[in-house]
C-alpha cells in the first residue's frame, strides 16, 4: 500500500526535477547567447578603437588595457545574465515557479513541497490532514506539464542574432584575418600593426653632420640637431598597392601649435622634406596614405659657451713679478709677456680654432674636452677671435662671435728730470764744483746711471755713478744726487776758454741689460778765468738789477692808474 502512496509522490518530485532542468537550459542558452553577442560587439570596438585611434595616432596605449576592460565588462555580462539565474534545484521555489504557470493550484504544490518531508507531530498537524493535502496536491498536479514553466520561444529571436552575429563576424573575420590577428596579438601585449594600403618602409633623418634611419617599430632616442640648424626628412614607401601623391608632416616645438606642411613624391623615389631654424626640442611624425609614423624627437644641442675665462700672464724675467692670472677676454700685458689662456666649455668640444692677427691656430683640447688652451708670446698689441668651435659628442661646429684684444705695452724708456739744484749751463771758474740733482723713473724697474761729460775737444767720457760714490738707482723711481769739484772730475783743472758738457743717463732692465736707455738734456759750462767771470757777474748783475727797476716802474704805474681809477668812480 505505501509504494502504491509513494509513486505519485515520486512522480512530483521528479516532475519539479524535470522542470528545474528545462528552466537551467533556458538559462544557460540565454546567458551563453547574450555573452557571445556581447563578446562580438566589445572585439568588434575593440578593432575600431585600436586600429582607427590607437594605431593611427600611434598612442602608447598597450592593447592589454583593452583587455583588461573587456575582461571586466564581460565578467559582469557573465554574472548578471548567466551565472546569477544558474540556482541549485529547490522544489519549493520550481513549486513556486509552476504555481505562477498554473494559478488553479492555490498553494497546493507549494505547501506540499514545504510539508511533505517534515514530523506532523513537530509542525502539530494531523497525518490525516497531511495526507489530504498530499492526495489534493497529487489529484490536482497529475494532468499538468510542470516543463511549462519556461517558454523556449521566447529564446528564438534571441537565436536568430546570436547566429547571425557570430555568422557576421565569422565572414568579417575571414575577410580581415590579418586585421584580427593584428587585434589579438596587440590585446595580449605584442607589438603588431593592422596592414594598410600604403606602408612607410623608411623614415630617415639628415642634420648634414650625422644621419639616422629611424626605427619605426620601437622608441628611438631623440635625434641630436644644430642648434639654428635644419634636417631633412626623407621617407620611403612600398609601391606595389599605391602611390599617395604626398606625405603630410606634422611637427611642434616646445611652446608652440603643431605646424603641417606637404611635401610630394620625389624623383628619388622617396618624400623628402625640411625642417629649417630650429632652436628648441621638436616632435614630428609623418601620414602618408593611410599609414603613419609614431611620434619622433629632433634634441637641440646648445652651442658650447665658455664657462670659465682665465689667462695666466708670465712676465719677462727683467721684469721680477709673479705670474697672475685675469678672468677677462680683453687685457693688456707689458711686451714679452707669454700668455696662456684656459677656457673651460660646457657642454664639451672636440676642437677650438683661435685666429690671432693674420693667422690661425687650433686650441689644446683636454681629454674629456671640457677645456682648451693656447699660449701667445706677447711682442706687440693684437686682435685675436675664435672662428668655430666644434661640440664634442655630434660634431656640430658654431661660430664664437666677438673680437677680443690683448694690448702689449711697450717698455718705455727711463725719464730723467732735472731738479733746481741741478747745475744750470752758463759760464763757470776753473774750480766750480758740478752739482747734479735729477728724479729718474721707469715703467718697470731702474737699471744703471752715468755722468757723460766732455771737456773742450777732448773725448767724451762715461762714467758710472757708483764709482762716484753715488748710490745705485733701484725700483720704479729714484733720485740721483752728485757734488764733485771739476778739477776733481777731470783730474785737472780746466782751463778758460773750455766748455764743459754734462749730461745724465740713465738704463732700466730690460734685456740685454743697459740697451734700453735715455739721456737727459745736455748743460754747458763755459769755463772763465776769475777775472773775466767777475766781470760777467758784475754786469749779469747790473742787467738784473736794470730789470728789477724796471719792473718797479711799471709796478708805480699801474698802482697810479688803479687809483686814478678809484678817484673817477667816486665822482661818478
């Protein structure tokens, strides 16, 4: 009797089984048809993002981001129309489920399900109400088809463009198998490029000085110009699907809008074009046809500047001073002075040509070409510039503008004046004594001093001050002070009717020691006898004393006229 009472129970319980099953496929198709669309539709803007703005415009955006955002977008389409509705088989909620197919049960179902397993005795009903309701929900169920609870043809549309979506794409992807497979391996990271009617084979740069054929695949570091220098940009192109007329190049310096120019197809079976002035870092790319370069850097290389000016200045021995340095371009120097620059050049240089006057000369460069340096020996004024200098790490060569002069000072010759007590040239006894009384000076230093004299016709004679007793001249200024009888001079007194001639002259220390030398002004003594000097003096005398009369007279007058003068004003 209890099998009989079991079979129709078993019969509900596999029937929710079969319905539970049924409402999985309808699910399972649904979420698999919905993600499939969805998958389609994100590769399919994938390929229109990635190739028409990431490829064209060569952004460094990796295709992996892509991926990383469909990954995201599909793992929540998965959820939300596929995995969520996959729920493990509860007869309650497929009871549930039938009863909103078939209203008639009026919780029948549902409370069988709920109750059939449970203790009457735990939920204090009676078996016999139990069994009631099991017989209802059995009667009442027996007829219906439980699989009702879902509708498979509300899945046909749905089919339909899951088909015809996959189908689309299928025929898109056979046609554009190399546009696909650019697409996947730019997804998973790989360097790829879509294909395009026309292919840039070649970009090369030419500064004049160095070239480089650009790697269009990868970064390239940036391209070292002259600064105010150019480039020209050649670029070669495959032929075999067509032959755009121009290429368009894009560029940009620092701070300024992108700048477009055309350039066309040259005989050279390239497109050339040029880049003139440029004085700050530039970016460029080029479109020619459908295909385009990534974006390349033009680095401007400054021009070296001296950083650090020094001439070191080695005096002539003569001379006794120390070497010193200046930090000037422009100096003056005593003649004979060796002079030895140092310049110190940022950024470094490979060679640095000096002109000096008429002809020219190439500097010492140090190893690591932060420094140059040339001497001069210094024997007259000159004019010296620096026509190029060329960079050390491209070889660029800049002209160094300005004119710079080294003023050579010549040695100047000793200057001798005589002071008061000087001895004047006049007329003199046998035994005037010669007094001498001179300031001598010098640019540099004094060297020797010496009496020239004569007597009459005699020979002229020179002699040293020091063996008359008379201290040696030093330094740049000196004085010479002598008092010596002429008999004692001479070594013999003079006789009336000689002139006595005397002068001064004085060396400094320039090299050969004594040849560079002046003379002072002669004097000239006219030697007299007592008796004929006494008349001299006594009408030299007389011709003062007339001249000082004089003098008085015409001081008497003017006094009386000033007066006159005062006497006229106040009668007016």
């Amino acid at each position: 009797m209890n099998q009989q009472n079991d079979a129709p129970e078993q019969g509900i319980e596999e029937k929710l089984f079969e319905a539970w099953r049924e409402e999985r496929k309808f699910y399972d198709f649904r979420g698999a048809a919905r993600f499939l669309i969805w998958l389609v539709a994100l590769l399919v803007v994938d390929l229109l993002i990635d190739w028409q703005i990431f490829f064209r415009e060569r952004w460094e955006t990796p295709g992996v981001l892509l991926l990383i955002l469909n990954v995201v977008i599909l793992g929540r389409v998965l959820w939300k129309e596929w995995l969520c509705h996959r729920k493990p088989f509860d007869p309650v909620r497929v009871a549930l489920e039938v009863e909103n197919k078939h209203p008639q049960l009026r919780s029948v179902l549902v409370s069988y399900s709920q109750f059939k397993d449970m203790d009457p005795e735990k939920i204090q009903a009676s078996p016999a109400l139990l069994k009631a309701m099991r017989d209802q929900a059995i009667s009442l169920t027996k007829p219906l088809d439980f699989k009702e609870v879902v509708d498979f043809k509300q899945l046909k549309n749905l089919g339909l463009v899951c088909l015809a979506t996959l189908l689309c794409f299928s025929f898109a992807g056979l046609q554009w198998k190399d546009h696909m497979r650019a697409l996947f391996m730019r997804l998973i990271g790989e360097n790829a490029d879509y294909p395009t009617n026309t292919t840039i084979l070649q970009v090369e740069v030419d500064s004049g000085k160095k070239s480089r054929v650009l790697n269009l695949s990868a970064d390239n570091k940036p391209f070292p110009v002259k600064a105010g220098g150019e480039v020209v940009i050649s670029a070669k192109v495959d032929m075999s699907k067509e032959q755009p007329p121009a290429a368009t190049l894009y560029w940009s310096s620092d701070g300024m809008e992108e700048q477009v120019e055309q350039f066309r197809f040259q005989d050279s079976k390239e497109y050339l074009c040029k880049i003139s002035d440029l004085t700050q870092s530039t970016r460029f790319r080029l479109v020619i046809g459908d295909d385009r370069t990534s974006e390349f850097v033009l680095s401007i290389t400054p021009p070296p500047n001296f950083t650090q000016t020094k001439a070191t200045l080695i005096f002539p021995e003569y001379l006794g001073k120390p070497e010193t340095t200046v930090e000037n371009l422009d100096f003056s120097v005593p003649v004979g002075t060796r002079v030895r620059w140092a310049l110190q050049c940022s950024p470094p240089i490979s060679d640095l040509n000096v002109t000096l006057g008429d002809k020219t000369i190439s500097a010492e460069v140090s190893e690591d070409g932060s420094t140059a340096t040339f001497e001069v020996n210094a024997t007259e004024t000159f004019r010296y510039s620096f026509p190029y200098v060329r960079e050390r790490e491209n070889g660029f060569e800049y002209p160094k503008e300005g004119e710079h002069e080294v003023e050579v000072v010549p040695d100047r010759v000793p200057e001798i004046v005589f002071q008061s007590g000087t001895t004047p040239s006049g007329y003199a006894t046998p035994n005037k004594t010669l007094e001498i009384d001179a300031l001598v000076s010098d640019d540099y230093g004094l060297g020797e001093a010496y009496l020239i004299y004569s007597l009459g016709s005699r020979e002229e004679k020179r002699v040293s001050l020091e063996k008359l007793d008379v201290a040696g001249i030093s330094g740049i200024q000196d004085r010479i002070r002598l008092r010596v009888p002429l008999a004692e001079l001479l070594g013999e007194a003079p006789e009336p009717g000689d002139d006595f001639v005397f002068q001064i002259e004085v060396s400094d220390e320039m090299p050969p020691l004594g040849t560079h030398r002046n003379l002072s002004s002669d004097r000239k003594l006219s030697i007299l006898s007592e008796e004929k000097y006494l008349e001299w003096f006594k009408s030299e005398l007389e011709l003062q004393l007339a001249l000082i009369a004089k003098a008085r007279d015409s001081e008497k007058r003017a006094r009386a006229e000033i007066e006159n003068l005062k006497v006229e004003e106040k009668k007016e």
